[in-house]
C-alpha cells in the first residue's frame, strides 16, 4: 500500500535559516509528488508538484523540492525562511495517471520565530 | 472566479445522528473528492465521485456515502456517528480530463464535532 512519511514533526528555526523538511514515500510505481502548506486559519494550498521531468521543482514563495527516485525522497527546501512561513507543512503522492486519491504524510508544523 | 467551497463551516452532532456535509467544486472542475483530517494528522482518502458515481474509495466504512450532482457539487454522508468521526473534513476539486494532471484544489473545510 502506498504511504507517506515526513520524518520531522515540530520544526522551530529563527528567520534567515535554511529549511529542510524529509518527505519519504512507499510505492512501487510512477508516482506524482506534492507539497501542500496550510497557514494558521487557512485551508490547503499548493506549493508545488511533481509530474515528470526535471526532478528539481521550485514552487511558489521561493520553495522548491528535489525528487530521489532512488531513495523514494522528496524533500523541501526553502535557503532562508521567513515568520510567515509558519504553517503546517504536507507532502503527498498519488500514482501517475490517477486523477484521485492523494496519499498525505501526517505533516510538518514550522514555527519562525521573528 | 471562486474557489472550492464548503457548507457549514462547523457543525456539532451527538453519537450515533446522520450529518450531510455539502461541497461546490471549483470553477470548469468536474470531480470531487473528500478527505478526513484527524487533529495532528495528515488528511485521509474518503473517496471521489466523477459523472456522479464513486470512482475511487480508501478505507472507510460504509457509513460513510456520497452523492454527486449534475452540476457537480458534492454531498458526502455520514451515518450512525462515533466520536471517533470528529474531524475536518476537506473537499478538494479537480479537472479529470487533463492527462495526468491531477492537482486538486481545497476548500476549506468543515469542522466536524461529534459529542
């Protein structure tokens, strides 16, 4: 069965600092890859996505993720965070050429502190 | 152009009473699918309805159902409710026709409170 894991659940940074969250996923196919942020009283909103192509994704708000076929990794990145970045933080795959079903790893809460 | 939206916003129900969750999809979207988030978890897969019938469903049981119109707007059921079914429940919308573009858009949510 597929399955999402995002190996840090409470990241605390001060702003300026480098941000890496681990996503891993378990799926023995072609996969999409998602991450999705959900701010304080917001819903979910996209980041950035992986379909096919260059595995270096950048996404919005100086985001972007690296997709490892090899280690089933894809991770997010952002090289210096700001206090609005606080959110909590989603990573998701679905399997290639399925229009449904998003498998979500349980999240990321990021807290920047000013 | 508006995005997904949800009906109610937040709704209080008692052990074992029916709730009716209500979804319109996104502007040109035609398949909507709802999502389960526990607090601290990541959302879960309920199911997803494309040309009103269920195309796709994760592991819930049957007390969970839904319903979708011809405008596309969804409903999603739940019976015989337990505590365990206090959640937010997320309808996220979608266009099936685009190859291999699955993005899903999220409306935001209706928090499910059973007592």
């Amino acid at each position: 069965a597929q399955s999402v894991s995002q190996h840090n659940h409470h990241v605390i940074l001060s702003e300026a600092a480098s941000l890496e969250l681990g996503c891993n996923y378990s799926y023995g196919g072609t996969v999409n890859l998602f991450w999705y942020v959900q701010y304080p009283g917001q819903h979910l909103q996209l980041l950035l996505k992986y379909f096919s192509g260059d595995p270096l994704v950048k996404g919005i708000k100086g985001f972007e993720a690296e997709f490892i076929k090899s280690k089933f990794s894809f991770n997010l990145r952002k090289p210096s965070v700001q206090w609005s970045d606080t959110a909590e933080y989603f990573c998701a795959v679905s399997s290639s050429g399925n229009t449904g079903k998003l498998i979500f790893g349980q999240g990321t809460t990021l807290q920047v502190k000013p | 152009d508006a995005g997904v939206t949800q009906s109610p916003t937040h709704l209080i129900k008692t052990r074992g009473q029916q709730v009716t969750l209500r979804c319109s999809p996104k502007s040109g979207h035609d398949t909507v699918s709802w999502y389960q988030q526990a607090l601290g978890q990541g959302p879960q897969f309920i199911f997803q309805y494309y040309e009103e019938e269920e195309r796709q469903r994760g592991n819930f049981p049957d007390r969970f159902s839904g319903h979708q119109f011809p405008n596309y707007s969804s409903e999603l059921n739940v019976n015989a409710l337990l505590l365990g079914d206090s959640a937010l429940y997320l309808c996220a919308s979608s266009r099936r026709m685009v190859p291999n573009y699955n993005e899903q858009f999220f409306g935001p949510g209706t928090r499910l409170t059973v007592l």
